[in-house]
C-alpha cells in the first residue's frame, strides 16, 4: 500500500514540475516592449530633452517626399529642439518646455520631409538628436494615405492611389451564404 502512494506521490511531482518548468524558462510576451500604433518611438539616450513617440511618414505615390506624424514630448523646465536627418536633409523642430507637439495632430502640421525617396510600405532611417545625448538612428514606417486617418497627411494634399487595396470579385459562393437555410 505505502509503495502506491509513494509511486502516486512522484507522479504527482513530475506532472506539476514539468507542467510549471516551461514558464521558467519560456519568454513572457507580457514582458515584450513594442510599439502598439502604426508608428515608432525613437529609443531616448540619456540627456536626452525631447522624446518621440509614434513616429510614422506619410509618403506621396512617388514616395518622394513624406510628412513626419509624432507625439515630441518634452518633459524638461527648458525649451528643447529635436534635430533630424534623413539622406543629406535636416530639420529642426522646438518644442516648448514641458510640453508635447503632435505633429500632424489637431491644429498642428506634421513635418514636410522632402527627397525622402522611400515607397509606402518601406521604412525611413532618420536620424534623432536632442540636447546633450548622442543621436539614434531609427526605422521609421512609411505609409500612404489609404488608411481614412492617414488621407488628409499626404504631402501637398493629393489622394493616394490606393488601387492595390481592392480585392477584386468576391470568392464564388459568398453572395448565396447563409440563403439555403443551413
């Protein structure tokens, strides 16, 4: 008898420690920083004034010139400039002290990135830079203005051709289903 509740004993041990012994070593996706939006924030280095928060480019057709959409925050008691480049282009935009300027947002303009040369669908490396830390170079997400929230950014106001977006004749079957009662 002691033998089957000694045998029932270990088998119970080895069910729970292999069923808890994967989380132990098994990445956690709850523990995964991303970006949950269409665009990026740029890593900050220390010292860094301003910090950008879901960065994305809205490009014309041609992928020639992009507007920068972003949240610039700048949490310091000085007015702060953020510095970019992309190719041999450069900008600056300043933010006030203790304030964030969403670019493209409410009343404010994004930011006209001209001879961006990069498509829709592609990514941008530009180049950040903001008071005394060194600059990072990030990926940033090109996009057109197919999405409704994105059509009215389209550097100079055209509409994007957003042909590649249509899908055709509907599968065979699909305007009958549901109709024969099953």
């Amino acid at each position: 008898m002691n033998s089957r509740i000694l045998a029932s004993l270990a088998l119970g041990a080895v069910v729970a420690l292999s069923a808890t012994g994967c989380a132990s070593i098994t990445p956690q996706a709850t523990t995964i920083i991303y970006s949950a939006s269409d665009g990026v924030n740029v890593p900050s280095a220390e010292g860094a004034a301003v910090t950008v928060r879901n960065a994305v480019v809205v490009a014309d057709d041609e992928g020639t010139d992009g507007n920068l959409v972003a949240a610039l925050v700048n949490t310091t008691d000085s007015s702060a400039t953020l510095n970019l480049e992309w190719g041999s282009q450069t900008a600056t935009v300043r933010v006030p002290a203790g304030e964030v300027v969403s670019l493209g947002a409410g009343s404010e303009e994004p930011l006209l990135l001209e001879g961006i040369d990069t498509p829709a669908g592609a990514t941008l490396p530009l180049y950040f830079q903001s008071g005394d830390a060194e600059g990072v170079v990030t990926e940033v997400p090109v996009l057109d203005g197919c999405l409704e929230h994105f059509a009215d950014l389209v550097p100079g106001g055209a509409a994007s051709d957003c042909s590649h977006l249509d899908r055709g004749d509907e599968p065979q079957g699909a305007e009958d289903s549901g109709s024969d009662g099953h």
